[in-house]
C-alpha cells in the first residue's frame, strides 16, 4: 500500500500551475495531491511536494523541476511523474520512497515573463556549498559567463530560501537519489557513483561537466549521492506522454540494476 503526506492543499496550486505549465491541465494537478512544504520563496510563495511512499521503501529518490523557473517543461515533466508513480509498473520494481518538488523556484516560474532566476536575481543552480565556492564561483561566473545576470551565483552559498530548503531536504530526507529537470538542451547528464544511465528514453548521456555551486557538484561529486540532470529538448513543451513514459521506464530500470544491489551491499 502506498501512503502519502498528509496535509494536502491544492487550491491554490492547481489555479496557478496550469495556467503557467505546458501539458498540465487541472486534472493532473489536482490528482498530484500536492501539500505546502512549509517553505516559501524570496516573495513569500510555498514550495508545494508530493510524497509517494510504500510501506517496505528503502530507496529514497528526489525529484525536482523548475529550479530555474523559465524551464517550464521541466516542472510540467515532474506532475506527469507523479501520476506515473502512483503505480507501480510491477512487483519485482525495488519499493521506492519518492518525494517529488514540481517548482522549486515558483518566483522565476510566475514572474512575466518567466525567468531564469528567483526573486532576487540569483541562479539558484549555482548557490549550493560546493568546496572553494567562495574562491570560484563569482572568477567562474565573471570569466565563464562574461557575468551573465541569469547566472549570478548570490553573494554567498544557500543565501537564498529555496536553496537553503533543498539543502535541507537532502539533509533530512537522505535521497539516495536525485534527479534534477532541466531544459532545453536534449541532453542528460550525471554526477556522483554509480554507473549513470545512458539513456532515458531519446535523451543519450552526455556529461557536460560542473560549474561550481551547482546542484550536481554539491549533491553528485560532494556528497556523494548520485545526480541524474535530465536536459529536454524544449522548455516550453513536454515530450509527447509516450515518451515522458518511457523515460520513466528507464528510470526505473536503471534504479533497480544500479542502484538496488548498492543499497543491498550496504545493508547491515
């Protein structure tokens, strides 16, 4: 049997997203069964989740969409998830914990037009505490970046309140999994042990390498917990829902085979 969190709150949620997202009509956000995280972003909004959790779970995987809020795709690809996990695709698949974070920059996503950053001007993909982040990330964003104002990296790692609430999701909550969507560049990439996938579905890896304060090298290369980025190909459409399967699919399959023997290995 699955269990969800309890204190569930759509109103709010499903009069705004699907406004704003490719491919998500009131149905699909309201049977999202998302509930207030009890976070707010840089103007006050709530960080909404969704957690899918058997009773005999003992892999824990975080999904996130829309840290940069003009990737709407990415956030619309994470509601249709949602629907997905809430059935299991066979009694063989490794029991799974899921928490999923359909928008976790909700000022960039409603901001008009939407943009990249939050509220504050900051790319919330380059605040995470990577080592020597005080040394590098503003030389990377300078030289790199030729100071790109939709890659400023903040003043200071976790400055900014949904990167502080992911930080403490993966402190608390322990994923031993994350995935992070992304657009528009058709690609995926990973971070961190394991073997990575080389495909979910048309998306082929292809590991583009870190910048500093982000997610992959914080979570993947830092931490040490595996990061699959998934890069569709269009920000402001989904993939076809064939495909958003069939990418589930393989996410899935890769779980169980790289994956659930790790975490049987480390077992007591």
């Amino acid at each position: 049997m699955l269990s969800v969190a309890a204190h569930a709150d759509t109103t709010g949620a499903c009069k705004e997203f699907p406004l704003k997202l490719p491919n998500v009509r009131p149905v699909l956000c309201e049977s999202a069964g998302l509930r207030d995280m009890q976070a707010r972003s840089v103007q006050g909004r709530a960080i909404y989740g969704r957690d899918i959790q058997p009773e005999d779970a003992r892999l824990r995987v975080l999904v996130i969409g829309g840290i940069h809020g003009d990737e709407m795709s990415s956030s619309a690809l994470v509601f249709h998830w949602i629907s997905l996990a809430s059935v299991p695709l066979s009694d063989t698949q490794l029991p799974v914990h899921w928490r999923f974070i359909p928008a976790i920059n909700p000022d960039g996503l409603f901001a008009r037009p939407a943009r990249r950053t939050n509220a504050s001007g900051v790319d919330l993909n380059r605040n995470f505490p990577t080592p020597n982040w005080a040394r590098d990330a503003r030389v990377y964003w300078e030289n790199r970046t030729r100071k790109d104002p939709r890659r400023w990296p903040g003043n200071k790692p976790l400055s900014e309140p949904e990167s502080r609430f992911l930080h403490e999701q993966m402190n608390t909550f322990k994923p031993n999994l994350i995935v992070s969507v992304h657009a528009p560049y058709g690609v995926l990439d990973f971070d961190g042990p394991s073997v990575p996938p080389s495909r979910l579905g048309r998306l082929y890896l292809d590991q583009v390498g870190i910048s500093p304060g982000s997610l992959g090298n914080y979570g993947g290369i830092h931490k040490r917990v595996p990061v699959v980025t998934i890069e569709l190909p269009h920000a402001l459409r989904t993939p076809q829902d064939a495909e958003i399967r069939q990418m589930w699919i393989d996410l899935m399959r890769w779980t169980d085979e790289k994956l659930g023997p790790r975490l049987v290995a480390a077992s007591p």
